[in-house]
C-alpha cells in the first residue's frame, strides 16, 4: 500500500519509518510545547544514534592523533580513519580508496579543486561553466578565480520547471571550456540533474566535470564511475553524518596532477628548509589534524545508510514528495517552486499571503522546522523573481503525519494573513 492511496500515515511493509525515527533521539523531543517536526534536512540532517555512539565510543575509548602514533591507541585510530576512506569509495563507487580526500564539508571540497585544480590549469580567458540553480558553495569558489586569474564564469540555464536547459548548456562549451561545474540535485526545488548527459557532452569537448553532490548523495545512489565523475564533493552533515566532514572524490589521474591546497602537518613526505616534497594523493591535500572521530561518525552514517537501503529510502522519499505535493497543492495561494519529473524530496514554496519568514516563524509555533530564505542560492532566487521560498525537506526519517502538521501549519498562517 501506498501513502497516496491510503492518505493515513502509513507503514509499508517495505519501510518501517517508526524503527527509523527511534534511531534518531531527538525526533522524540518538542519544539514550543509541541513534537518536533523536522522539515529541514536539507540545511543539516538529524543523527542517528548509531553515529552518536560512534563518536563517543571514539572518544572515550579510541582517540588519538592519527598517522604518526607509535602506539597502539594511534594506530587503531589510524586504522579506524583510514576505513572510512574505503567505505565512501565503495559508497561512491570510486574505482579506489586513493581517490577520495577528506575535507571540511562540501564547500571546501569545491575551494580545493579551485585553488589547486584551477589556479595550476586555468588562464586568463578561460571559462567554468555552472548552472544558474548552484548553491553559493559552487559559485563563489569559481568567482574568486574570475578576480585572481582573470577566468570567467558562465551560466547555464533552467527552465521554469527548473530543469536544466541541456541545449543551451551544451552550447556554453567551447575552447575557452576548462571545467563544468554543476549541482547533481538541486537543495532549493530538488532538481536532479542529468548528470551522465552532462558528463557526456563534457567530455565530449574533452571539458572535466565536477558535480556537486551534497543533496545528491542524501536522496539516491550516486555512482561516480556510472556518471563518469571527474570531481564529486559531498558534505557529511548532510547525509545524517557529523559536521566537520567532508569529501572529494578526483579521479586518481587529476589528483595525481594537482598541486596542494594547504601547507602542513601529514601532507609532506620531508620538509626541509632547501625544499619540501609531498605525499601521494589523496594525503596531499589532507594538511593538518582532520576531524578524526567525526570522520569514523560519518563513517558510521554510511552504514546506517546502507543497512537501511538507499533504494528503500529513495523509494520511501518520493512517496513523501508526491503526498506533500498534493496536499500542498490544495491550499490556496501556495506556489510550488521546482516541478521537474527528477525531483528529490525537496519542496520548495510560497504563500501570496505571507513572507517565507514570517511563514517560517508562524511554523516553528507549531514545531514545525522549515528553512525559510535564499537557501545560499541567490541567483537563483533572482531567477524565480523572489526574494526568498519557504523549503521543507523531507529525510529518511519524516512521516505523511507531519507532511500532515506542515499543511495544517500552512492553514494557520493563512488565517492569519488572508
Ligand atoms: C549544503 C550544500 C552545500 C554546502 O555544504 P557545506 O556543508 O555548507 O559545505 C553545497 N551544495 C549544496 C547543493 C548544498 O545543499
């Protein structure tokens, strides 16, 4: 049975939500007196307590600076961080663990392939080619290049239902084409894009391709070699991970081109004041202590992920997207920003009665949490002719009942403001 067909919060016999939602801790408490309904995944996702523990087991019985310890507490430590390497390869389906670097989060793993990728490879004249729903994270970095080497970003555009206008990104790519840069699933109206079309035609150019998976990752099974990645960043927050983590997937012959990022500790094979050498990718581009519990947590996630299933969880998610639609469809004056047939369970909205803020705050009355702004993508903002859309995002662990309490919310504000 299907959420749709029965309009009941509902548990499939392939999907046990309530399971789930008994991993995540704080999905029983309250928000203003009321239970909490977390719409807003999209900004950070709740951790389930199999990651909480990781942590804390890391740090009340395993912790110590990895990769130089003689002793054995290091080195286990060093064991355990160096098995998450392996674990987000197969995750990805990167040909090899080497191809995987651990970052801060997804925007430094943009930053990197910048300044080290870009800053050795691109001159003046050339152009990144992006798409006009990116996040700031996917924008900016590219924007700093047009000031320090005189590069130019292009814009690929959308349509109105927010799907990427292939013809006309492909017509973006020429000579001057150094890199595409785009999102795989968009974090305001939940586009996902057609990545191993974009990559095909990229490479057709012989034009590498980045993508931005930080949405991706979360809401279906992204396969690097499937897409014909070159680049492949995603934040581990987001995917019910903990911050502080990060990933750059390069395929290995990139990797083995580029430059360090940042100078320091554990990316050196000898320092000396004549010259200094580097390690091998992905070390290379790992300076300094890395977030060492939080990176064995985000490896925790990935499991917690899988022994869940991410077809069952995709599966569960749009059945989450299609009920929310609907029965946000039927309150007057609601617009529905992002309709593409691609969508993961993202939606964003406004009320001709209310500003997203004010919705935003109304909602949180009512202990719903929605994101309520420009979602760090402003361009895009300007190109739906809005100043801000209210977003919920659903996750693996939200239920028809509290698409339910959004509507319901939703109805207050209007008696409110109508
Ligand atoms: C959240 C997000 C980012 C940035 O993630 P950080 O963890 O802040 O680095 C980049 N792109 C998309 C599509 C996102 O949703």
């Amino acid at each position: 049975m299907t959420i749709a067909a029965t309009r009941q919060p509902a548990l499939r016999n392939a999907y046990d939500v309530e399971a789930v939602r008994r991993d995540f801790p704080i999905l029983a408490t309250k928000a203003h007196g009321k239970p909490l309904v977390f719409l807003d995944s999209g900004a950070s996702a709740q951790k389930p307590r199999q990651v909480i523990e990781t942590v804390r087991e890391v740090y009340e019985k395993g912790y110590a600076n990895i990769h130089r310890g003689v002793y054995q507490l290091s080195q286990v430590a060093t064991e355990r961080f160096e098995a998450v390497r392996g674990k987000v390869a197969k995750f990805l389906n990167a040909a090899s663990a080497e191809e995987i670097v651990f970052t801060r989060n997804a925007t430094e793993a943009i930053n990197l392939v910048a300044q080290s990728y870009g800053r050795t490879f691109f001159k003046e004249g050339d152009e990144v080619v992006v798409s006009e729903m990116e996040h700031h994270a996917n924008i900016v970095p590219w924007q700093m290049l047009e000031t320090q080497i005189g590069i130019k970003v292009r814009v690929a555009p959308i349509d109105d239902a927010g799907e990427l206008i292939v013809e006309k990104f492909e017509a973006l790519l020429g000579p001057r084409t150094k890199l595409v840069a785009i999102t795989h699933c968009s974090n305001v109206l939940g586009t996902v894009t057609p990545a191993a079309e974009i990559a095909r035609l990229a490479h057709a150019k012989g034009i590498p391709v980045l993508f931005d998976g930080s949405q991706a990752v979360v809401h279906l099974a992204a396969d690097v070699r499937a897409i014909d990645a070159d680049f492949y960043v995603f934040t581990g927050h987001k995917l019910y991970g903990p911050s502080g983590t990060g990933v750059l997937y390069g395929k290995k012959a990139l990797l083995a081109k580029m430059p360090p990022y940042q100078g320091g500790g554990d990316m050196i094979a000898h320092v000396s004041f004549a010259g200094t050498t580097f390690r091998e990718p992905p070390h290379r581009f790992e300076a300094g202590t890395p977030a060492i519990a939080e990176v064995i947590g985000l490896g925790a996630a990935i499991d917690y992920v899988e022994s869940v299933g991410r077809a069952r969880i995709a599966e569960w998610e749009h059945e989450l997207r299609d009920y929310a639609t609907a029965r946000l469809s039927e309150i007057p004056g609601l617009t529905i920003y992002g309709t593409s047939k691609s969508k993961a369970a993202i939606v964003s909205f406004a009320l001709d009665c209310a500003h997203p803020h004010d919705i935003g705050t109304i909602l949180d009355m009512e202990g719903v949490a929605i994101r309520a702004g420009h979602h760090c993508a402003e361009p895009l903002m300007d190109r739906l002719a809005v100043p801000a859309t209210a977003r919920a995002s659903f996750a693996m662990y939200n239920t028809p009942a509290e698409a339910d309490a959004l509507v319901r919310a939703l109805r207050k504000v209007r008696e409110m403001f109508a």
